[in-house]
C-alpha cells in the first residue's frame, strides 16, 4: 500500500510553509520531489547507506509505500529532506554535512520527536564522538548503526542548541556566510561573536550536566 497523494502534498505543503517562515527565505528554483514504490526504492535503497530511508540530492527522493511506515514517519522524511534543500540553498551547497544533518534533524524534530536517550548513554558512558571527527569525518563512511545513530543525535543536539541560542536569523546568516565561501570557523565567530570552540566546549559541559547521573 502506498500513502494517499492528498496526505504527501499536504505535508509537502506544510513543510515548505513551516521552513520558508521559519528562515524567511524561499528558494528560487523549484524544488524537485520524486515518489518511489517498495521496489523502486529498495533498488535505489540497495545502492546506499543502510540508515537512509529518504535521501535529497537535489531531488527529494521520498518512498511512499507505507510497509511499517506511519503518517507521522513520512511527514519526519518530508520535513528532513525538504530543510537539506533550503539549508543547501541558503548555503550555496557549501553547509558542512554535520550542520547540514543537525539542521534538517531540528526540522523533523517539530513533527516527530527524537529519542536522546543513545546521547544520553553515551555521556555517562563517555564515548561520545569526538568533535574533531563529529565535525569533518564523513558520516557516510561511520562503520556501525550504532555510531550513525549516535552521530546524529551528537550533531542534532549540537545544532539545536546554536539554534537555541543565537536564534534561525542568526543561523540564516551563518549559512550566507558559508555560501560565501568563509571556513566555518571563521563564519562562526563573525556571525555569533564567540569562537566555535568555546561555544562547543558550553554545550559539552551542559550535555554533562544534564545527563551524568
């Protein structure tokens, strides 16, 4: 069985109206969706990461078939996949990946929930991923779900809390500046007044705080 195509274009709807206000931007060129049945997508899924169940490229490609999937799973896809492309576009394509997963993570956290407690597990355990690997290691070539799924809540967490903090307008700038061609280190400071490292070294602190027993 496959989703309604009513229940996909009001979600498409709703997601490119949540997204647009939320960084006031509106890209300019269309943004391509493609809808794949159980074996159209099991034949792209077969050529990608495990973990992928909906993927942008510059082109949502959505799987509609519902299987195990709810309502609320496919609205978390669209809403994912749909900031990837506004991220990139606001960027230039030029968003690390760790920010650019943290950011679409953020959006789909409005309309289903992200289970913390694999971060939380892994303060006290004290193996998170390292920040120098969080940030520059590409996560496509992570070996284990385990440590996929751990990344991603890792760069989920890090970026709700710039967005938190600063606020989507000042995030907004961050990805101009990106898109201009600025290290993300340097960009960072310009646009929020304070060093990455000392930003990141807060939110480490609090992740401890809050999770150690």
């Amino acid at each position: 069985r496959e989703f309604e195509g009513s229940t996909i274009r009001e979600y498409l709807r709703e997601a490119y109206r949540t997204i647009s206000q939320s960084f006031g931007f509106y890209p300019r060129n269309k943004i391509p969706v493609l809808f794949y049945d159980r074996d159209e997508f099991e034949t792209l899924y077969g050529k990608l990461p495990h973990w992928l169940a909906a993927m942008y490229d510059g082109k949502i490609r959505l799987p509609v078939y519902t299987g195990d999937r709810t309502p609320a799973d496919l609205k978390a896809f669209i809403y994912h996949e749909l900031a990837h492309a506004f991220v990139l576009s606001l960027s230039e394509m030029k968003c690390p990946v760790w920010l650019n997963e943290g950011m679409a993570q953020y959006f789909e956290n409005q309309v289903r929930p992200i289970q913390m407690r694999g971060l939380e597990l892994a303060v006290q355990n004290q193996s998170l991923i390292h920040m120098d690997e969080l940030l520059f290691k590409e996560f496509y070539k992570v070996p284990s779900h385990d440590m996929v799924t751990l990344y991603y809540l890792e760069v989920f967490s890090l970026t709700a809390e710039m967005i938190n903090r600063f606020g989507m307008y000042k995030m907004k700038l961050l990805l101009a500046e990106l898109g201009k061609g600025k290290p993300l280190f340097e960009a960072f400071e310009k646009v929020f007044g304070r060093t990455f490292k000392d930003f990141s070294g807060d939110w480490q602190r609090d992740l401890e705080r809050r999770y150690k027993t």
